[in-house]
C-alpha cells in the first residue's frame, strides 16, 4: 500500500483544517480536502484514507498535493 505524501503542517495550518474538517457551513468539497490532508499528514495510507472516508484513493494522491505547492 502507498503512504499519502508526506505533509508538515504548522499549528495554525493544522488548526484550520480541522475546523474545516468540522465545518457545517463549507462546500463538502473543501471539507473533504480538510479530511484528507489531516489523515495524510499523520501518515496515514492512501487506502485506509479512502476507505475510511468513502472516496478514491485516487483523490487521497491528489489532495495532499495541492498543500505541497
């Protein structure tokens, strides 16, 4: 299984995405992005991302890349 790449986020960084993570109010699209980089940053597995959150693993690749930039 392939490991999401690999994100280092800062306090505030890891801040704001897990009130995005939570948000109610957000388009599902940037919460789940939220999700995503939260699981990759910790290391989590493509995968078990995907399989936890119900989407593809496909969009767990993807995701983490655009923190990256």
């Amino acid at each position: 299984m392939r490991i999401a790449p690999a994100i280092e986020l800062s306090p505030d960084q890891r801040a704001a995405l897990e009130q995005w993570a939570r948000g109610r109010s957000l388009p599902a699209r940037v919460v789940e992005r939220a999700r995503i980089g939260l699981r990759a940053a910790s290391g989590e597995q493509d995968k078990a991302i995907a399989q936890d959150l119900a989407i593809t693993a496909r969009k767990t690749s993807y995701g983490p890349r655009l923190w990256r930039c």
